[in-house]
C-alpha cells in the first residue's frame, strides 16, 4: 500500500475523503500578487515607496521589467499546483505613451491581458494610492485640497473600468480593491473631516454601476503605517460600515490589524451578512511586515474557516507580501504552496464532528481531536495533489529556482 492509500484509510476512519479534498482544493484560485517580484516598484520609475510601504532587502535578480517580471511569474506558476490569477497594481501599467494614473485606461493593459489569456489567468487589480508626486505627504482621498482628492477619484474610477475590462476578456469576475494610506504621523486635531472626505471620495468613484458579472469593488482597512502611526483615515470600523451600506466588500488583510486581533475570527462574521468576502493573505511580524507566507497557526485558522463557512466560492483570496531579502520567485512559490497546505489541511478535518463535540460541550475530547488531526498524514495528501497538478512533489521545486536563479536571475 502506497502512502497516499494509507493516508486515506487513516482520514476514512473521521469521515474524510481525500480525494474529494483534492478536487475541492483544485477549483481554488488564490490571486498571486505581481509585486513580490519587484519589491512594489512597478513601471513608472516613480522613486522610492512611499505611504507606509517598504520592501527590505537587496537579494539580486529584481526583476526590471515587463519581460523580466512575467518571465519570473511563468517560473513559480510552473511550480505551484493549479491554475490561479495575478494580482496588478496601477502602477505597472505596460505602455509607450505618457500617461498619468488619472488617465490610465484599459489598454495600457492590454500586454497583462494578452499574458494571461495564454496561460488560463484571471486578473485582478489595484489602484496605486502610493508612490506619486501627488500623495507626497500620504494624504490621497482624504486630503483637504480638492485638486489632489479629484486627482485620486479620477484614477479609482479609471481603475473600476480597468478591471471590468479584465473580466470581459478573461471571462471571470475581477476584483479591485482600494487601499489608501492616508493618516497622521502624530495624533491628529480633526479625525472626523479626512473620514468624511474619504467618504465623499469613494461614493464618487462607485456612483458610476459596472457590470457586476466582470467586476467586484472592495476597499480594505489598516491599522497604522511607517510615518502613520496615530492615526488612519481608512480605519475597520469605517470601511466595514462602508463596505455594509454600499453593497461592496470589506476586504481583510491579516497584517493590517492590532497584532491580537485574529483576521480568522472576523470571516465568519462578515460572511453572516455578506454574499462575498476578500482576503489578502501576508505574514506580520510584530506589525504589518508583510513577510512570506508560512503554514503556521493563523493561515491555518483562517483556511479552517473558509472551509467550515462553505465559503470557498464566496472568497476571494490574494496574497500580499514583498520580501527583497531572498530569492523572490521562492517566495512566490512558498506563499501560494503554503496558502494551498492550509486549504487542504482544513479540508482533511472532520468539521462536523468537532462541532458536534463542541455544541455537546465535550471540550476534553474536543481538544484532543483538534490536537492528534495535527499528526495526520495531511502530508501525504499534498504530495498526490501535486503530482496530479503535474508540479515537484516537496522541496524538489527548489532545485528548479536554483537554476532559473543560476541561469536567469544572477546575470541581471
């Protein structure tokens, strides 16, 4: 008997069939973010990141260019099991004229969509809120002076329409979602007018309605920033009631909250009241950090509620990380391979039964279920679903980083 045939007698015994976790597993797209690879910089030569964002490290092979990044992702996607979308920021827009991000329009994209349609990609986007002569001091929709705030809208709305026109052409929704970095370095005299600006701002960038078969708006939250620390106009509380009375999503990024709040807690409570949900998946070490991805307790957690909540066709799920400090193709592969363990590893649990035991109030035997599912072959499993996929089994993806690095990466 081979391991996954044991594997499968050991999860029956729960109630648990691996093979329908792995055809579960093979229909999630997880939205792999473009940025990895550069360190946030797009194609604007727009200067050092700004808005709270840096990307720390100096391992060589950044790529520098459109053929160089897509390049870069065709490598990890060779190594990642099953076929998934990429995450665009404005700023890496593909285009010979001179364009600024008020004026972006669905053609300065055509070479993402041209990439993606050869490959069986969604896409999904982001208005660049950062990085611009005119969010020098972080101030954006928020800011007091009406030319910089109708700058922002302008480019928001261009990025609605940019998206649907992804999703026209990729046949599959695309969402796009807004992040801003506006706040205050020290504790601010007025924290109630940049909100109501903010407001004003979004409500004018979703009055026009875009076709929802193609498009879906979402706007995510954060806690604090680099240079931000006392204050942030786009706090929790006020996109999730945004995102409550205007029909969009409150998108939850797990780096973007106090470091005890858990971002697993909080699905089951948005998917109570909203037919649709949005992640952003990272890895905050004392804050917002945004290191790789690792299989570790909260990605655990928030995979175990995504399946629980029946929700694995209500998310959408991206990753947002930027480690310049080693090899960054790798770091794509960790993170989605990682995103996809935790997936599967819920999955393989026996729900229904824990919850049995918990509503009877078995707490004994409820930890010591949640405890020994640990030390299932969980593993096992995982190697079948990438040797269906037609990817390395385990570390054997690493040899191939190693020679696209030898052969690509270190002559750049």
């Amino acid at each position: 008997m081979n391991r996954y045939e044991s594997a499968k007698e050991l999860y029956a015994g729960l109630g648990v069939d691996p093979d329908e976790a792995i055809r579960k597993l093979g229909n999630v797209k997880i939205s792999m973010h473009c940025w990895q690879g550069d360190d946030v910089l797009g194609f604007e030569n727009a200067g050092a990141l700004t808005g709270g964002i840096a990307a720390t490290g100096n391992y060589p092979g950044r790529a520098r260019n459109f053929q160089e990044l897509t390049s870069d992702i065709d490598e990890a996607l060779k190594l990642i099991p099953g076929r998934h979308k990429l995450n665009l920021h404005a700023s890496y827009a593909v285009t010979d004229r001179k364009v600024d991000r008020d004026a972006l329009t669905p053609s300065d994209f055509k070479a993402w969509v041209d990439f993606a349609k050869e490959r069986g990609l969604g896409l999904d986007f982001n208005p660049t809120f950062f990085s611009h002569p005119k969010a020098a001091d972080s101030l954006t929709l928020s800011s007091p002076d009406p030319e910089v705030r109708h700058f922002w809208v302008e480019h928001g709305k261009r990025s609605r329409e940019i998206a649907e026109s992804f999703g026209r052409e990729l046949g599959q929704v695309s969402l796009n979602n807004i992040w801003i970095p506006d706040g205050y370095k020290d504790v601010p005299a007025d924290r109630l007018g940049p909100r109501m600006r903010l407001k004003e701002s979004l409500d004018e960038i979703f009055s026009e309605k875009l076709d929802a078969r193609y498009l879906c708006d979402s706007v995510e939250s954060k806690v604090f920033g680099i240079g931000l620390e006392s204050y942030t106009v786009g706090s929790h509380e006020f996109y999730m009631d945004y995102a409550a009375k205007n029909g969009v999503l409150c998108l939850l990024d797990n780096g973007h909250y106090h470091p005890t709040e858990k971002v697993s807690d909080k699905i089951p409570s948005l998917l109570l009241f909203s037919d649709r949900l949005a992640l952003h998946v990272t890895r905050g070490i004392r804050w917002d950090s945004d290191h790789v991805v690792t299989f570790e307790d909260e990605l655990r957690e928030i995979a175990k509620e995504l399946v629980r909540c029946d929700a694995l066709d209500r998310v959408f799920i991206g990753l947002d990380y930027f480690d310049a400090s080693i090899n960054r193709v790798a770091a794509w592969v960790i993170g989605m391979r990682n995103m996809q363990k935790a997936l599967l590893f819920a999955l393989l649990t026996p729900h229904a039964a824990l919850k049995k035991l918990q509503d009877e109030g078995n707490f004994t035997a409820l930890l010591a279920m949640q405890e020994e599912l640990k030390t299932y072959p969980y593993a096992d499993v995982w190697d079948r679903f990438c040797e269906e996929k037609g990817v390395p089994v385990r570390e054997g993806w690493l040899r191939e980083v190693q020679q696209y690095e030898a052969e690509v990466l270190s002559k750049r």
